[in-house]
C-alpha cells in the first residue's frame, strides 16, 4: 500500500501523475473489487481556482481537505456522482487528487451488479462518477484513513510506458478561468 509520505508531499501534480498505474482496493461488507487507475486530476488547494478549498475556502464538505494526507475526500457532484478523492501535501494545506478512471481488474462482476451493467464497455470504469459507483465508493467514505480502511491504494511496480501519458487541462473546471487551462489532468493514451 502507498505510505502516508507518497501523499503527503508538496507537489499535487506529481503525485496525481505517479497515481497512474496504482491499484485501488475496495472491501466492503465481504466484497472486493480491485482496479487500475488510468485517469487523474491534481487540484492545488488555496490558490487553485478549481479547487473546492480556492481562496481557503473553509466548510463541513471541504474540512477534510485540511486534514492529514493520504485520507478519501468524497463528495456528490450534480446530486447523483460521488466523486473521490486522495487528500494530499500536509494538513492545512488543502490539496488533492481526483480519480477519474480506472480499469478493472478484480470483482468485476460486483462492480458490473453496482453499476446495472450487463458486461465492462470500453468505458466501464471511465468517468470520476462511473469509477466511484462501480468500486461501491460513496460520500460517508470521506475521511477514511487511506492506510488502514476499507479504501487502500496498492503499488504493484506497474508502470505506464512514458510515451503512453497525456497531460491535458482539467474537465468540467471552465469556471476557473485561467486555471482551467493547467495541464493537471493526466490519462492513458488508447
């Protein structure tokens, strides 16, 4: 499993991109599920205009983003897509990684049963929504500790070929004006 030093360091985007390729594990109530991440987003706390905490913006939703690293920040986006996130750097400093994809890799018949699927499409587990419903994550998540809960993400020694990672602006940010247009969003080509 990561260590609380891989998510507590300085730059989000860094670590957004080395979350590519990393095993997210689910157990919840005896069931498990297993993907690989493909897809990312980093969000730089205070200064960041897409960030939840921009401006040190300060409520019950974003408090965990303030907390120690390494812990799931999970919220409900347009009231149906609980959306998860890794808390990174260190506590007050408020940032944090979206999970936009994945591939499956193990349970894939629970995530199909969560999902109302009859079969894994190409885009199965593409989409931060897809993603969360599929591997069971939802917001009363929130706040589990990524290092000892029933949320781990594991490092197997995968590794991306180089040629292989786009870097892209953020999806969905357009308010943020500016920052917006940072190449934040990390994806699999293909």
């Amino acid at each position: 499993m990561l260590s609380r030093d891989f998510y507590g360091r300085e730059d989000v985007v860094a670590i957004a991109r080395e979350l590519l390729g990393k095993i997210i594990i689910t157990r919840f109530n005896g069931l498990y599920t297993s993907a690989r991440i493909t897809e990312t987003e980093a969000y730089a706390g205070i200064t960041d205009k897409a960030s939840h905490a921009y401006g040190n913006r300060r409520t019950k939703r974003t408090e965990i983003m303030y907390g120690p690293p390494g812990h799931a920040y999970v919220y409900l986006c347009y009231g149906i897509h609980h959306l998860f996130n890794v808390v990174c750097n260190a506590p007050e400093i408020p940032h944090a990684v979206l999970i936009r994809g994945a591939i499956p890799l193990e349970g894939v018949s629970i995530m199909l049963q969560r999902t109302g699927k009859k079969s894994p499409g190409k885009n199965f587990l593409r989409g931060p929504g897809n993603f969360s419903k599929a591997l069971g994550i939802y917001t009363f998540h929130t706040g589990l500790d990524l290092l000892h809960s029933d949320i781990i993400i594991a490092d197997d020694g995968f590794r991306f070929d180089e040629d292989k990672i786009l870097f892209t602006p953020r999806i969905g940010v357009d308010y943020a004006g500016e920052d917006a247009k940072l190449p934040y969003r990390f994806t699999i080509k293909d």
